[in-house]
C-alpha cells in the first residue's frame, strides 16, 4: 500500500516519520493509543479518491484529519496500520452567486470560505464556529458546527445542500440535487434526504469531498448588547426567553472563570490592532469610530466583577432592524439582568476567527471541553446537578490543580448548549507544540506531567455525561468519545450498523466512530 501511495503522491506528501505519525494521532486531549501507519496528503479530490481505492483494495483501515481542532479523539486511530488522511490541501472554493450556493473542498476553513463570499457580498446563513481560521467546513459536517448565525440558522448541517461524498470502495457519490445526472447541486431535497445521512457521522460513513452550502445576502446591519448577572439560573432563564424571540443571530454567556478567560485573550491583542479591527469591520467609518470610543470608554475590566455574562448579536438589513431586534432581546434580558457595555460581543464581531489559543489556558493550563445539548425544560435541573457536582470534587480538584469553567449558548428556538471546559495544570503534547501560534507559545508558562489531574479530569468528565444522559442531553463532535451507539434504543442501534455494513462492510472508515467497532 506504501509503495501505491508514494507513486501516487511522491515522498513529500506521504509522511512515515514518526514525528509526524505521533503528531497526526494527536488531538488537544490526547495521543492515541495506536499511532496511524503513516499520513497522506492529497494534492486534489481526484488523488483523494485513488488513496481510498488503494486503501479499499489492501483492506486498509483509514481516518481522516481536516483542521484538527477534535478534542473527542475524531481522527484517532484505533487499529494498527491505519492510514491518516490530511485533507487540508484541498483548497478549492467555487461560489455560484446566481444560483446562490457555493461549492467547497475538504480543506476549506470557515474562515477561507467567509472571506471568499465576502467580496461578493455573501455569506452562508451559519458562517463558522469560533475555530473557524483551522476548522473546516466538512469537520463542522462531519461532527456538527455551531456558533456565528447559529441563533437564527441553526447548527452548520441546516445551511448545507449537498455533498460529494467517496465511500469506502472508492466509489463517489453525489447528494440532494446534484445526484441527478448532468444536474445542478442548488437543492438538497429530492427523494430521500440522502444529505443529512452523512452529516454528523464522524467520518464513519464516508469521506466528504466536496460540500455544497445556501448562500444569502450578507446582512449589513449589526447591533449588540451584553449583560451581567448575579447567578447562573438568572443567566440561563434570560438566555432561554431570548431565544425564544427568534431574534438573535449568535450568542454566549460565560461563567465567571470562562468570562475572565475571555477577558484575558482580549487584553491579549494591543489595543491598536484590536481598534483597528473594530473600525475596519464596522459599517461605515463613524459606527466603527463610535464603537471604538466606548471600547475605550469601558476599558476591559467592566466584567470582571460581575458574575455570569451574556451577549447577544442581532442582523439585519440595515443598523436600524438590527437595533430593533436588540431592543426586544433587551427588553427580555434585562428582567434577570443589569446591561452593560457590549465590548465583548463587538470585538468578536470584528474579530470573529480566533487562533486556537484556547487549546491551553491563560496560566498554560491544558485544555479540554466538553457539552450537552439539552432541552430547555432540563436546563435549569442539569446547571443545579452540576453545582452539585462541582461541590462533591472541590477538595480533589484544587488538590489536583484542576479548574472547570462554562460557556452557555441557544441556537435557532429551542436548543441549549451547555458546555463545562476542564483547565488543568499538565505537560504539554506534540500537538500544542505545533498548533499554538509560535510566536506566542514562548510566553505561555509550562508546567510539569500531572497525571493525577488528568486522571481525575477523565473521573469528572465521567460524572458529566452521566448527567447528560440522565437529563436528556444529546452531543455533537461525537468522535470516540461520547455514547452515540451504546445509547440509542435497539431498532436505531440496529439500523445504524446496517446502514454502516452497506457502505463500508470491512469498516475501513474511521473504525470506532459513533462506537461502530
């Protein structure tokens, strides 16, 4: 299989080292326990699909690694001699502006994505998570996406159209509209929702080559308001009843921990290149010039006595909609809440893309996040279950040097993230090697191997999905991690191996994913 590989790649796109082999069976969690047999780099759609027909013709298991940011062991390999696939060179972005969808490769980043549709005046409703500068729009397929326009458009797989994808004979195929013959991929939904089949399936199903997603008119106007709060219930009642409105088109709250991390990154950039930001993303010069003054009104330390935090971005076709929808979310926000300045929520507005700094803590922690997506009649009783938790491991964990912080989110009206991030002191692994931005990495204290607090990080994050599975949380970003499989009644579980055994009957892709072993 090596030798097929390196003729059709050449040596410099099949890596064998075994820095390399440890890197690309790495996430921001952990090393597999099983380092993939080598890493192929494909050059184009086409050299992606001969490297399946070679693996399917050795019987060679394969996972895929777009941006890497899986921090649920999405790309790691669990069988020996398994091929990894870095499909980042793939690169090519196609924008249909009459038939308003727009067609992308593996390796686009949401952020390579918005900016090409911005010099058109476009954009997909939902635009990109948070990690949008390494993160690629198939991974936010492939294990969902939420975040910029998620409050009004739901998660990544609710703007998506179509797909390219190659199965595990090596054989493509093409969904929604586009599986017509000499037909145009503008729909996705002609027959059965042949789309919404692979979306979500962590790889296990096929390999995503080609992704179709609805564009629309880039909304010129933006408003914002952010609010303090004196306790978590009073924080999550407000979220709820905003997204109720139907209004808003990103939001998060944050805890007091995750809000003076936040603050933290933002005293990070140098107030000149994060006024500059502002200015040049506002709408026009005064609005860039207004918000900047009230950035510098407030300083960066308006929060940091305040207790839970929420903030809210609203769309519209002009300042003037967008003031009127943050009026109604204010008008509801602000019966739990006291209003404050919007620095927050305004920056990354500008700044929407951020370099995966948070894959290590403000102080070096290590980094690691988990989540429930949770209905809103069992956000109130899962937040109490946690403070429980919180209370029973307090001892352990500061004996431990181990930190839990939340962010919380709604997207469209009726979905709830809530989402517990574990910060403990550790070693650092290949993987923050390489991926922490370089020229920032030399100023990031480092700290000694703690395998008690990664220990007990596994024990906490344990009790967690407990929680979530009692309180009737479902996840995204599966991987290996979370219990898809193990916790779905026996006519799903049934279906979904039938399913895995019609398209990839020798489970050659990404085995282990959504617990198909």
């Amino acid at each position: 299989m090596l030798n097929e590989l390196e003729q059709l790649l050449g040596p410099e796109h099949l890596l064998t080292d075994e820095e390399s082999r440890t890197f690309y069976s790495t996430d921001v969690f952990r090393q597999a326990p099983v380092l993939a047999a080598a890493v192929a780099r494909p050059r184009s759609v086409a050299e992606l699909q001969d490297i399946v027909r070679i693996c399917a013709r050795h019987e060679v298991p394969m996972v895929v690694r777009g941006g890497g940011a899986s921090y649920t062991d999405a790309y790691a390999p669990v069988r020996e001699g398994t091929l990894s696939i870095d499909t980042s060179l793939l690169k090519g972005i196609e924008i249909n502006a009459e038939d308003m969808y727009v067609t992308v490769e593996a390796g686009v980043t949401w952020a390579e994505m918005t900016a090409a549709l911005a010099d058109q005046g476009l954009r997909t409703p939902m635009w990109g998570p948070f990690s949008g500068l390494v993160a690629t729009v198939a991974g936010g397929m492939s294990h969902y996406a939420v975040n910029y326009g998620s409050g009004t458009y739901g998660i990544s797989a609710e703007s998506l159209i179509s797909l390219d994808v190659i199965l595990a004979s090596g054989e493509m195929v093409s969904t929604g509209s586009a599986g017509g013959e000499g037909a145009n991929g503008f729909f996705r939904f002609y027959g059965p929702d042949l789309t919404g089949l692979f979306v979500g399936d962590a790889g296990a199903l096929g390999i995503k080559a080609r992704l179709r997603l609805r564009l629309m008119k880039r909304p010129e106007g933006f408003a914002a308001a952010s609010f303090g709060f004196a306790d978590g219930e009073r924080c999550l009642t407000a979220l709820m009843e905003a997204a109720r409105l139907g209004l808003v088109a990103q939001n998060f709250a944050l805890d007091p921990r995750q809000q003076k991390t936040a603050l933290t990154r933002m005293e990070s950039t140098s107030p000149l290149e994060a006024a500059k930001s502002v200015l040049f993303n506002s709408r026009n010069l005064l609005d860039g010039a207004v918000q900047v003054a009230k950035m510098g009104l407030a300083g960066r330390n308006f929060l940091k006595k305040a207790v839970y935090s929420a903030h809210f971005s609203c769309e519209g076709a002009s300042d003037a909609e967008a003031r009127l929808k943050i009026a109604e979310v204010r008008k509801v926000v602000s019966r739990h809440g006291a209003e404050v300045a919007n620095s927050i929520p305004v920056y990354f507005n500008a700044n929407p893309f951020m370099q995966l700094v948070p894959i290590l803590g403000p102080n070096g922690e290590r980094w690691k996040p988990t989540h429930g997506v949770l209905p809103f009649s069992a956000v109130l009783k899962h937040h109490a279950d946690f403070e429980a938790l919180l209370d029973e491991y307090r001892e352990r964990m500061e004996q431990h040097r181990v930190q839990l912080t939340r962010m919380l989110m709604f997207f469209s009206t009726n979905a709830f993230i809530y989402e517990p991030t574990f910060l403990w002191e550790d070693a650092r692994s290949v993987y923050h090697e390489r991926v922490y931005p370089a020229e920032l990495l030399p100023e990031v204290p480092e700290h000694e191997p703690n395998p008690e607090g990664y220990a007990l990080v596994k024990e906490i994050k344990g009790r967690i999905q407990e929680l979530c599975s009692k309180n009737g949380a479902s996840h995204m970003q599966v991987g290996k991690d979370y219990p898809y499989l193990e916790s779905r009644t026996p006519p799903v579980r049934q279906l979904v191996r039938q399913l895995k055994g019609v398209l990839d009957p020798n489970n050659l892709m990404n085995p282990g994913a959504l617990g198909l072993r």
